[in-house]
C-alpha cells in the first residue's frame, strides 16, 4: 500500500468512525445536557481514530467488512477518550491543553469531567454489548472481556498507575517497559484483536493479529515518547517536553534517541513479519506500522 | 418472612456475595498492588451489600439458584462502589467519611481513588461478560447492555450530573424525582432484573420484577434521605445532616418527614403488590421491602 492509498484508506474509515460515533453519543440536547456536551467535546476534539480504524483493520484483515466492528471500535475510541479525560486532571497529569484545545475539566470542571470520563467508559461497554443484536453474543462476550482485560489494572489502568507512582523518581528499563506495555499497548492489541475475533478469523488468525498488536502498540508509545522529545506546540498541540518538565519516564531519556528509533523499527518489522499469513488482507495494518514510523505528529 | 428469617436470608446471601467478590477482585499483591488495595478498601468496607442481594433475589423470584447471577450480583455492588468512591471526591461531594470510615481519596489519594473507581467499573463488565462461559450469552449481552444503560447518563451518572448541578438551588419537586429515579433507583432496578433475567424468567415475569425495583429503588432512596435528617453520626457512619449541609435537594425537604413516610411505605406497597404473581419465590424480595421502610441506619 503506498502514502498515498493509505492517506484515503485512512481518511475513509475516519469518516465510518466519526459518523458511528456521532450516532452512539447522545445528542448534546439529551438530559443532562451537560455531561453529552462533554463527552462530545473530547471525543470529537480532533482524534487521529487510530484504534478504531485498528479495529476495522483487524476484521478486514479476516475477509470481513467494516460494519460488524463499528460499534466496538467506537467503544474502543470512548475507552481511549475517557483515559485522556481523567489522566488530565488536576489529581493526575494536571495538564491545561490536549490536541491544542483546552482540556476537558478546564471548560467543564473537575466534577463534570470526572463524569464524562465515567460515562464514555460505561457506554463504550454498553455499545459493544448491544452489538450482539448483530453479531454473535459469545463472540460479543469475548471480545468485551478482552476489552475490559485491557482496559483495567491488568492493562491500562495499571500502566497509568505505574506512571503515576514513578513522576520524579528513577525507574528500571523494566518499569519503563511495563508503564508503555501496559498504558498504551494493551488497548492498541485489543483493538486489532476485537477486529479480528468479531471478523471471523481463525484461532491461528487472531493470534498473528494479537503478535502483531504487541509489537505495534509498544512501538507507537516510544515513537509518542520520540515526538514529546522531539516536538513543539504547534506540531504536537499540547506543551513539548512536557513528558521531561514532569519527570515522567520516556523510552528517549532511558536508552538515548536513536536506539530508540531503531527499536520502534524493530517493532514494526516484526509486527509485518507477523502478519505475513494473513497476505494482502493485512496490508493496511502493515502501512499504518510503517506510517506511524514516519509520523511527525 | 418473617423478620429472623430475613435477617438468616441476608446473612447467609451476603456470604456469598462477599466470597465471591474475594474471588473476582485482584489480590492485594497483585502488581500494581496500590490500586488493587484501593479497591479492596472501599469494596470490603462495610457494605450491606442490598444490590447484589437483589440480583439473587431476582433469580430466586423466577425458581433459579444463586450460583448463576453471582458474578453479576457482585459487578453491581463494584459498579456502586465506584461511584461512591467518585461520589466522594474533593471535586464533588468532597466527602471525608463514608460508612465511618475515612474516604478512598483520604487513604489513597485523589489519583489511586479515581483509577480505582475506574477500575472497579470496568472490572465490573469484564466480570458481567466472562459469566457467558456458564450462562447463555444472549442473556449476557443483554443484562450487560440493561445494567450498563443503568449506570451511565441516562441512569446513574445522569442523576448525579443533576444533583451536583443543583447544590445550592432551590429545585422542583420534578428535578428531586429525576435525581431520585435516576441516581439510585437505576440501578436498583437493573439490580432485580439482572436475576431475574440470567435466572431465565419469561417476559412477564421479569416486567413484574422491574415494575417492583423501580418503585423500591425510589423508595430506598426517599428512606436515606430521611434517615440523613433524622440520624446521627454514630448511626450512620457519616456526619448526620451533611445533605443538608450542603444544601442538597433531600425528599423530606420538599415533602416534609411525615409525607416522605408516607411515600415510602406506598412505594413499598406498590412494590409487593407488583410481585403477587410469582408467589412464594419472591417473599424475599417483598422481605426486603419491608426491611427497608424500618432500617435506622
């Protein structure tokens, strides 16, 4: 797949999400109004979509079409939505500016963005458990557990505990690994894994997916860690350096800039070599790999 | 039942929630141990346990066994404590007791208490999906998607939306419903269908059951009420008052004590009259409903 395919490859499965989205938030007129205009402020503050695009990926990659995903790669994208919500706060990472907007308990308050962290979570599960109206409900209870497993203090939850215990102290290569493996990768690899599981695919299908997904989701975060070095407000849209102001632990400031590119390189490259069963199917995961080597923002 | 044999029923029904929480919730030690103990802390804090108790007495009231509905009984009682735990927050209630305890935030810290709560929810689902190894996954899916709507904004978080949105406020008695119905009885009522759906109750009675969790639900919430004007710190566990004290909307401020009891008994009654269809099985249920209208505490 060349630049260029995936740039529209891109763009349209964004326009499949956003529309998807759209429908599962409620309206912002819905009572209480409030707390829906802040879910759809932050859900719809400029995401790249990476994880539910990963998710229709994952299914196409198993012959399988778009529809069936949609509304777990919402979920997913809801998941996301809610941690970047809470981790903002003043308890957390107390930070004024997401994607160049304002973040969200800055426009609506703690209190109100506390709860619309919590709602997004409770919908993103209440949209994939309606799915099973469409696709089969064991498959459905599965790939829920998946989620949740990912989500929680074995997978996300956990990472952003770790990270936030270690702010200003001096951790092992071993932390680092764990915050990033857990933090960020875990839903990245659940996201391709949900694709694959509500698509169809065979055991051996599914497990190149869920190989694939651990190699790319650790190799996203570090090149997240490399953009945050490298970066600066009007690329990135939120305050560069940031990570180091805090003293939190990038993949840089452990083992130096460039063994650090050459090891989201090295990740990616397995990740291909991962899916190379899968053939032509599996291309686009593979160019949003390499894409994402190349990402300046 | 007699009002013994009612406290055997809780007694014995509360072992087995509790033991079963023991199992679903990640040991102490499990990595990363902080927020594992979170949410033991606020879990096993004294709870009295009325929701999950529901939920089997839901599946008792349609002929089932306990076993089936536990791990979805317990999802409940997490699902609750997470929002007691945010409840709670300095950004919210600010609260600093709960059940005479210090507040998850007050041991923990405002960071742990917010990932814990989240955990607690998201753990809540995996538990709910992971039961579709042993009950149908239709029936799952469905009871997930119930207890999620429930819970979210246009249940329990919407409710909560109001009541923070209203301290301070002179409100109409239509608001102080809407907060009532949504921020307790929601789930209250989600509670009773859970059993009597994965206990395989047909359609009527599971219309039965919910007509009669959405009139206890109002009324456990009208008796808290009174019993924050009327109680006392030693009884209560938090400062007696404190709804008042931050001027809450309460029932018996709009209503006055005396017709607040009144309504709570109607509710009540409502409510068993509601169950006279099931016969013997929902006794429990009934028991229950009376148990609340002379609980002091």
């Amino acid at each position: 797949m060349s630049g260029l395919s995936l740039e529209r490859y891109l763009a349209d499965r964004r326009v499949l999400v956003d529309a998807a989205l759209e429908r599962l938030l409620p309206a912002e007129d819905v009572p209480p109004p409030t707390v829906h205009r802040a879910m759809r402020y932050s859900v719809f503050a400029g995401g790249k979509r990476l994880r539910p695009i990963l998710a229709i990926a994952g299914a196409e990659a198993v012959g399988s079409a778009a529809d069936d995903v949609l509304p777990t790669a919402c979920a997913i994208e809801m998941i996301h939505t809610y941690s970047l919500i809470h981790d903002d706060l003043p308890a957390m990472d107390d930070d004024d500016y997401r994607r160049g907007h304002p973040t969200n308990h800055k426009v609506f308050g703690e209190a109100m963005a506390i709860l619309a962290g919590d709602a997004l979570l409770t919908l993103a599960f209440q949209a994939i458990a309606e799915n099973a109206a469409k696709v089969d409900p064991r498959v459905v209870a599965d790939v829920l557990a998946d989620v949740a497993r990912a989500a929680g203090t074995l997978g996300m939850v956990g990472g952003q505990v770790v990270d936030i215990e270690s702010e200003g102290k001096r951790v092992t290569a071993e932390t680092l690994e764990y915050i990033h493996t857990h933090k960020t990768a875990a839903l990245i690899r659940a996201s391709l894994r949900a694709g694959a599981m509500l698509g169809g695919g065979h055991p051996g299908a599914v497990e190149a997916i869920t190989a694939a997904g651990d190699a790319l989701g650790l190799a996203f975060q570090i090149v997240d860690d490399i953009l945050d070095v490298e970066g600066n407000l009007a690329e990135l849209g939120k305050s560069a350096g940031s990570d180091e102001r805090k003293k939190k632990v990038t993949y840089p400031a452990h083992h130096g800039l460039d063994a650090s590119r050459r090891e989201a390189r090295r990740l990616v490259e397995h990740a291909i070599a991962a899916l190379d069963s899968l053939g032509p199917p599996a291309e686009p995961i593979k160019a949003l790999g390499r894409f994402v080597l190349e990402r300046r923002s």
